[in-house]
C-alpha cells in the first residue's frame, strides 16, 4: 500500500518536480552515475566493441558514455515529475525504437559495423525465448532480458522493448481503451505455451534454420497486423498485452520484482486511472482490489490521473516518493544504456 498520498502537479513547477521525493539533483546525478557504470562496465570487458563510437573511433566509446550518462540524467529530471512522466515515457520508448531500426536498417545496407556480432538476427521479442531453444544456444538476450526483470519488472514492456513502441502508437489512435474480453489472458498464457512449442518441437524435427526463420517471420507479420487492426481499434496494446510471449513471461516474471504501483485507501473508485491504462491492468475489479492486475507493466502513466493523489509506485521499505525516485533512476539508466548497446 502507498505510505501516504502521492501529490500530483498538473503543470511542470518546482512543487511538481517534488512530487516524488528526493531532492532536485539527487535523481538525475544518480542516473548519470549508474548508466555511466553499466556502460564503462560494456566499454571494458565487451569484444567487439559495444559502445558504437568506439568501432568507428579509438576512444570513441568513452565519448558515447559521457554523452548517454548526460541523456539518463536529463532523462530521470522529466521522469520523476509523475505528471509529465506518460509523456516522457513515450518520447524515449520512440526514440529507442526509432534509433534501434534505424541501426538495424544501416545494418541490412551493409554497415555491419551497425549489427551487434555483425550477424543479422531477427527482430521479433518472442524470438528471445523461442531462439535459443531452437538453436541450443545464444543466451545473450534471455540473460538482458532478466537481468532486467530483475531490475524493474514488467517495466521491460513499457519503456525497455523496441517493439512494444509500436503497438503504443496503434493503441493511442483511441482517445479511450475499450475493455477487453475475459479471455485475454489465458489467451496470453497459451500463446507463449504454443511459441515454446513450436519452437522445441522445430528443433527435435531437425527443420532447417530456413524454415524456422520463415516461421519467425510469419508471426512477427502477425503482430503487426495484430497492432494496426486489434490494438487500433480497441485503444488497448493487444500485442503486448495478448500477442507476445514476451509480454507473458515479463509481466509474471516480474513479479519477483518489488516495485509496484498501488491505490491508496482514499480512492473512491472513480476509474480515471483506468482510462489511462492501455495495458488492461486497471479493471473495475483491479481498482476495487486497490492494485493493479497482472498486466501492469508499471508504465505509470495512471499516477497522474488520479486527482486525489491515491496513486503511486511502492517499494518495501520506502516511501511512495522514494520508491518512485528509485524506480525513475534505474529506468532511466537503463534506457540509456540500452540506448547505447542494444542492436541487431
């Protein structure tokens, strides 16, 4: 449960920059140092180089570092205000798709410099879990992928995946997310059940790397098709939130994670947070549980929306400013850092 009300500001004011907590400089400057260590970390030890700059120019990674350490910081001072935090959240979910396929597509030009190992992998999420069992190895991105987990939760989905912006797009072509079936999620459920096997029993019949490739193909055209009709029409993130094992696994295996966004004692019910929620996390039912369902993917783009201040992230231990300001700086430092590695 909250410690107390979380304020809320309607306009960006030194009150409003407040509202989580810490002290004005306190969040950024931590931001600025864990990305900075993450990175320096990446800079070191990886070989090739992991930092883009560094292929291109000696030294050049130590450059890219500075300059991403900077982002995180001015990054995290946006964050923290709750009110515009929905409207920083999907500048930079955006701007890391935008720059992960634009890599991706100096890549396919021929600049293998653009590419990771400078071989090209598919850019379907589900292909994280479904990859490595077909092949029996690469464990690369399932380790990123829960070293994240771990960090911040769901929160992968919502501000970490390079897919996940675009069905963000679709879905906010809607003024208001309709409600979506009771069947939802099972359907999520049998999903990844199905992507599993499908991708266990490729590999036991010994089919060709083609042919699972192909297999690949079809379902990440599948959800697209899934974005620009379903989540279109319905205002919500069906492809997150039903189409992709990704999404599954992240939002249950999330729940290892502390941090969690709850409704206070005084809410009164009256679904203005709901309305915000393009995930199907904030149900009637949820709402009445006072805490969101297993959808959440700790977005926060409901703190705001609630005029009370009945909202907000929690942590064991700390407040609801802190707890939020603790969130903002890994999230933060993350996406920078993401930002900075995550290619093809």
């Amino acid at each position: 449960m909250v410690n107390g009300p979380v304020q809320v500001a309607e306009e960006e004011s030194p009150a409003a920059t407040a509202a989580e907590g810490a002290g004005c400089w306190v969040v950024p400057v931590s931001a600025f140092l864990l990305t900075a260590v993450i990175l320096g970390i990446v800079q070191v030890v990886v070989d090739p180089p992991g930092l883009l700059l560094e292929r291109f120019w000696e030294g050049g990674g130590w450059l890219e570092l500075l300059v991403l350490s900077g982002y995180a910081a001015f990054l995290a001072g946006r964050l923290r205000d709750p009110s515009l935090r929905p409207r920083w959240r999907r500048r930079l979910w955006r701007l890391f798709s935008a720059v992960f396929f634009a890599q991706l597509a100096l890549g396919l030009s021929g600049l293998d410099r653009f590419l990771m190992t400078g071989e090209l992998h598919l850019p379907v999420p589900a292909l994280i879990a479904a990859g490595p069992l077909y092949r029996g190895e690469g464990l690369f991105m399932p380790i990123l992928f829960g070293a994240t987990v771990l960090l911040v939760g769901p929160a992968w989905c919502s501000y970490l995946c390079y897919i996940g912006a675009w069905d963000g797009l679709a879905a906010d072509r809607r003024r208001a997310p309709q409600a979506m079936p009771s069947w939802r999620r099972p359907a999520q459920v049998g999903v990844l059940v199905a992507v599993v096997g499908v991708a266990l029993g490729l590999r036991w019949a010994g089919v060709s790397s083609f042919a699972a490739l192909m297999s690949a193909v079809v379902f990440g055209l599948g959800g697209v098709a899934v974005m620009a009709t379903i989540s279109r029409r319905r205002g919500v993130m069906v492809h997150c939130t039903t189409y992709c094992p990704i999404g599954v696994l992240a939002t249950r295996l999330g729940r290892i994670n502390p941090f969690r966004i709850r409704l206070g004692e005084g809410c009164d019910g009256c679904g203005a947070c709901s309305r915000a929620c393009r995930y199907d996390a904030l149900r009637a039912a949820d709402i009445e549980r006072r805490r969101p369902g297993s959808a959440c993917t700790l977005c926060g783009d409901c703190v705001p929306r609630c005029r009370e201040g009945h909202m907000g992230y929690s942590f064991p231990g700390l407040d609801a400013g802190k707890a939020g300001a603790v969130f903002v700086v890994l999230v933060a430092a993350l996406h920078a850092a993401f930002l900075g590695v995550a290619r093809i």
